[in-house]
C-alpha cells in the first residue's frame, strides 16, 4: 500500500536521550548521558551491562555513540532488554566446552570466524585471495584453531585460540 505508515508497537520518542561513551588512555570508557557524566568508567566488557542499564533506567531506547583514542567513532540505537529476553548464552549439554567473550553492547549481533586459512602479504604488502585451494593444501594444517568474534556495532574484536 503505497503512501501507508505502518505504525510501531510501541511510542518511540522524537528525541533519544544520548550516551557518549568516550574511550580513555587507559582502555576504560567514560559515559555520559545527555551530557551529565556517570561517576565511574566501565571496562569494555561492562560496557554491554551498563548501556542495558541506562536504557533500562531510561525507559526506551537510547542513542549511543562510542568515540575511540584514534578519533574512531561508531553509534547506534541500542533497545532496552525485556524482561522476558535471554541475554545469556545456552549451552547443549552435547557440547564438548565452551568459551564466554564479554564487552559487547546487549542485545548486539556478533560475527564469529574460525581462520581457516594463513597466507602472508606479498613484498608490496598485497594479499591476492585464490579462491578454489583447498585450505590445508598450501598450509600445514593447525594444532590450535584462530576464531575472530567481532562485534558488529560496538568494533569489539577478539581474536583467541581453541585448541
């Protein structure tokens, strides 16, 4: 139906209050909202828990922009989470270990690779990408595996081995 809104769930306000969160020297990020600044500042990894908090206490959503030391900045919407959300991780009982990564934003979508191929740059520092060879034909094949978890929103990397 052309020229129709479609309404949302619920009222969403014409203004998002602000969190600035704003990395220091020391790693630690300091937050402010609506230019009034927290008391303390979180780590990376209390980060997710405290942006959930503030849009808990804030009643709705919330703007967040994170601003790195290189002069980086990233933002998004971040929702408070339900009561009935599950922000915790189930494990099968078939599985055989499993790894906890904190410092993401609640509620965020993460990318998780496992390197499946090495290759070095070339002289000029170039990588050419073949598609098509066969991963372990060219490399020895690991002991350890590489997985890179990459936080969409936030930029949080982490990149860790599993043996």
């Amino acid at each position: 139906m052309k020229g129709r809104r479609i309404q949302p769930d619920r009222d969403v306000p014409v203004v998002l209050p602000q969190v600035v969160a704003v990395v220091q020297h020391d790693g630690r990020l300091r937050l402010s909202v609506n230019g009034r600044t927290e008391a303390e500042p979180v780590g990376r990894t209390e980060l997710g828990r405290a942006l959930s908090r503030i849009a808990a206490e804030a009643g709705g959503p919330v703007r967040v922009e994170v601003r790195e030391t290189n002069g980086a900045s990233y933002a998004d919407i971040i929702e408070p989470p339900s009561e009935a959300e599950d922000v915790g991780i189930e494990v099968e009982p078939a599985a055989s270990f499993a790894v906890t990564y904190e410092g993401f934003l609640a509620g965020e979508e993460i990318l998780i690779a496992v390197v499946d191929r090495v290759e070095r740059a070339d002289a000029d520092g170039r990588l050419t990408l073949a598609t098509g060879v066969r991963p372990h034909t060219r490399r020895e094949r690991r002991a350890k595996r590489d997985v890179i978890v990459f936080g969409s929103t936030s930029g949080t990397t982490i990149i860790g081995a599993i043996d």
